[in-house]
C-alpha cells in the first residue's frame, strides 16, 4: 500500500512536471523574449554565425550563378513598389535624365554620377537568387555597376567602417535605408544594379538603381538608392541599428542566414 | 519479510551520463527549434522543389486561409483545418490568420525577427550537442553496443516476430533488460544518424552565405527551396518521432522508463520462475 502510494505521488510529480514544463515553455517563452538579458544572450549568435560565415567562406567567395533558362517566370516584387519622396517623384516623371547617385561621408572624393555615366563604367551581369527572409527565393539577372569601383573613385576613407544606402522610398512612415559592412562592400557581385533581367531595371525593383548583396537576404537589398554614405558609425542613422526592418522589426543586421 | 521484494528486483546501469544528458538538452532544445521553426513557417507558408520558389510559382504544400476557413493542400489534395492549421483563434479568442496556432509558436504572435533568432542561438547548442554525443557514443561504446544491428536481428522472421510484438504492445523479451530491441534500434539509428544531420545540413542550405562557403550541399539537396522543404518534412518527421516515443514509453513502463533515462539506472522485473524461486 504505502509502496502504491510513493508511486502514485510520484506519478503525480511526473505529470505535473510534464505538463509544467509544458506551460513553462509556452508561457515562459514569450516573457523570455521581452527580458533584455535574454535578447542579448541571443544576439550572441548573431555575431556567431556572422564570424562562422567569414571563417569557412573567403572573403571574395562568389554566391551561386545560374543559367538564363534558371530564371523565375515572375520575380516577386515584395516591399516598397515605387520610391515615394517628392524629390524621386520628380526624377521618375523626367525618366531620371537628371538623377544624380551622390556617394559622400567619409570619401575624400564625394560624387554625383548620374546613371549614363554609371552605365558607362565597366559593369558586371550575374544571375543570382534573391533569398527573403520570410524564405521564398527567385532568380533573375542582373546588371550594374560594382560598388567597389564607386567606392574607389570617390577615394574611400581608411577610417571608413560602413557604407550606408539612403533610398527614396518610406516603407511605412519612415524612410528606407540600408547597410552593410567593407568586406561585403568591396565583394565581386556586390553592384548597383540598374539592368534587370536584359531591360532597364524596373520601378517596382527599385529603379533607378537597386543595391545586390548577393551573400545576404533580400532585406539588405535597397531600392531606390539616392544616396551612399561612408561612415565608421551606424548608431547616428534613423534607429540607429543599421537598416529599416533592423530598427523596425528587429531584423539582424547581419542577414547571412 | 518486509525487504522481500527488493531483493528480487535487479538494478542495471542503463544510460551513460553522456545519453542522459544529451536526452534531456534535446528535448528542451529541439522544442524550442521546432515552434521557432513554425513561427518562421507561419512568415510564408508554401513550400516548393528545386533553387527557387514565390508566390508567383506552384507550391507542393501550402497551409493558408481563405479568410474564413483554414486549409491545408499537398500537391492538388486539399483538407479544411479551421481553428488548427491556417486559421485559428489566439488566447484572446482574436482569429489568426496563420499557418500554425499560436500555441504552437515561439513566439506565440507573429515575431519574425524574434523567432529567427530564437532558431538560430538554439540551432547551435543543437548540432554541437549532437556531435558531441556522436563523439561520446563511439568512444563509450554506446553504437557498437546498444545500437549496432547484429547479424541475427537481421534475420526476417525475428524482425515480423519483433513487429508483431509490437502490434500487441509487447515489446520483446529483452526490453527492460538493458538492450534495445530492433524496432527501437532503427528508430534511433534513424534518428540520431539520418534525421538529425539532415535538419542541420539542410538549415545550413538556407543561409545565402553559406552557400557561397560550401555550394555543394545546393548540389546535395537540389537547391535552396528542395533544402527547406527537406527541412521542414525532417522536422515533421521529428515531431512524430517524439510522439511516437513518448507513447512507448507510457506504455512501456513510464516510471522505469524516465528513472533509467535521469539516474541511469533501470530495475529490471523479475522473471516470474525467479520470483517463484525466492517465494
């Protein structure tokens, strides 16, 4: 009897730590998530995976190209459709015969080019996969002018840490922008790309000139770039955490995964 | 007198510490990575074969509502899931139109930057532990042991008996005494060697920059979106694993069964012609 007795308490115990493990994680979960402790024990893994990727990949290693016949029918268009400031509606309206990229900050050299003189630099095509970070993928080509090229002609400061995107769109009520760090910037098939699948780049994919970074997701991507900005600090943009959906919806910043 | 039905009882070393321990990490690790994994599910829920797929493309699986119904469809077969699968109602009783309910999700609203991250940290106490346990179970013995097929369990008709046994819930004269039997052999070879591995190889698939650093896990698996559908069919898998695991185990002798697999050790019932020897 007392035998039974220990062992349907001891049942009792195991029930109850089952199902209250069960509520704990349920429960549990999302206070975790709003403890700022928490958060930052796992923005650990963020820079973890960001130092394994730079480890295991070299810093020039090329994301996969495809073939034309690879290319997606149709390449969902997903965030802004159009560039929204007066300023770029304006330049859409004049077929952006008077659209100037400024590249300033921290060059020794700040540029306005506007995009026949970008055409004319050596460019570089390559058919790659956008990856969204809610996981869809498409392929399409693409065309455009490498960063780094700019990035050179406008004398890049050593102090220089980040290049900053600066686009014309609001997603939102807040102004898109975009970053990314040297080693990405200065990536073979990192371009401004103004070609899209052998046409113009269309509006609804950023025209007049969209950013490819092909090694991360689809969010570090800006359309609709205006302005690139140099700079040793992302902390004085916006947020402050180096993109649009970094600040507003707590995205990585690095978005290699 | 009183001490009697001790001495019957026969207590064997049944788990190493480093089984144990690994056990327990992955039921609370894998947890946290499958209801992470829903919640980013729940961000686009139709999978697709090959390098790319969108909502412009055909999707084999989708889990989506039609604002008033959930449904989940497989290829041109298509099931109503209302209040489970595609739309569902919160703890507030707000409808959701989501993929998995919120009870299932960390975290239970719709969080994208927060379940990824969640996946991500978790992911690496996940396949560190894994390897670690690999490690352990080769050098231990635990493989060549306990999970080792030897040539005589390979034999077709102890393979039926062992089936059929476990059809009527008796599962096989050597559980309890420190061996697997077949069933629970495969199961775990299976899982520890098949499953596993394929969740962590095809979540590294997914990551744009690791696709640069290894490209032929894309060869391997057939492209990013084959990897995620992969992935998410091995994570279904899983879950049916755990399932099916906890039942046997209920019905297996629960209190044995989770004793040997916290302390290690597992008593063993008498035989009834031993017991009848010490009356």
């Amino acid at each position: 009897m007392t035998g039974n007795r220990k062992l349907l308490r001891r049942r009792d115990l195991l029930r109850g730590a089952t199902l209250g493990s069960g509520a704990l994680i349920l429960g549990g979960c999302d206070a975790m998530n709003e403890n700022a402790t928490f958060r930052s024990a796992l923005r650990v893994a963020e820079k973890l995976n960001q130092a394994t990727h730079r480890t295991l990949a070299d810093r020039a290693s090329l994301a996969p190209e495809f073939a034309l016949s690879d290319i997606s029918p149709v390449f969902k268009t997903n965030g802004s459709l159009t560039g929204t400031s007066t300023d770029y509606l304006a330049h859409l309206q004049n077929n952006f015969a008077d659209w100037r990229l400024r590249i300033d900050g921290m060059v020794a050299n700040p540029l306005d080019i506007g995009l026949d003189a970008l055409r004319a630099m050596p460019a570089r095509t390559q058919i790659t996969r956008h990856d969204c970070v809610e996981g869809w993928s498409a392929i399409g080509q693409w065309q455009g002018t490498p960063l780094r090229l700019l990035l050179q002609k406008a004398q890049l400061s050593p102090r220089a840490k980040f290049i900053v995107f600066h686009c014309a769109d609001n997603y939102g009520a807040r102004p898109y922008y975009e970053s990314i760090d040297l080693i990405d910037a200065f990536h073979p098939q990192t371009i401004l790309a103004w070609g899209m699948n052998g046409e113009t780049l269309p509006v609804k994919h950023g025209a007049p000139v969209r950013l490819r970074v092909e090694r991360q997701l689809g969010y570090k991507h800006a359309k609709y770039v205006m302005r690139i900005e140099a700079t040793d600090d992302l902390s004085k943009f916006h947020g402050g955490k180096g993109g649009y959906w970094e600040d507003v919806g707590d995205y990585e910043w690095y978005a290699g995964i | 007198m009183e001490a009697a039905p001790e001495i019957t009882q026969e207590v064997i070393k049944r788990h190493a510490l480093s089984t144990r321990l690994w056990h327990w990490t992955n039921a609370f690790v894998a947890t946290i990575l499958l209801m992470s994994g829903l919640m980013i599910f729940n961000a686009h829920p139709r999978l697709y074969w090959g390098d790319f797929g969108s909502r412009e493309d055909y999707a084999w699986l989708q889990i989506d509502d039609t604002r008033t119904t959930g449904f989940v469809r497989i290829g041109s077969a298509s099931v109503e899931t209302t209040g489970v699968l595609g739309l569902s109602l919160d703890a507030n009783d707000n409808v959701r139109r989501m993929a998995f309910p919120s009870w299932a999700t960390i975290t239970t609203g719709y969080d994208l930057g927060a379940a990824r991250r969640w996946h991500f940290a978790f992911a690496w106490v996940f396949a560190l532990g894994l390897t670690a346990f690999m490690l352990m179970s080769l050098v231990n013995g635990h493989i060549r042991k306990d999970l080792h097929v030897r040539r005589a369990e390979w034999n077709p008709r102890a393979l039926w008996r062992d089936i059929k046994n476990h059809a009527r819930l008796r599962f096989g004269d050597d559980h309890g005494a420190g061996h697997y039997n077949i069933m629970q052999k495969f199961s775990y070879i299976g899982v520890i060697f098949i499953l596993l591995p394929l969740l962590i190889l095809t979540g590294i698939t997914m990551s744009p920059a690791m696709n640069t650093a290894w490209p032929w896990l894309l060869d391997v698996f057939g492209g990013r979106q084959s990897a995620r559908s992969l992935h998410f069919i091995a994570a279904a898998l899983m879950a049916l694993f755990v399932v099916v695991h906890l039942i046997m185990v209920l019905l297996s002798g629960p209190i044995n069964g989770i004793r040997s697999m916290i302390a290690g050790r597992h008593v063993a019932t008498p035989k009834p012609d031993k017991a009848g020897d010490l009356a």
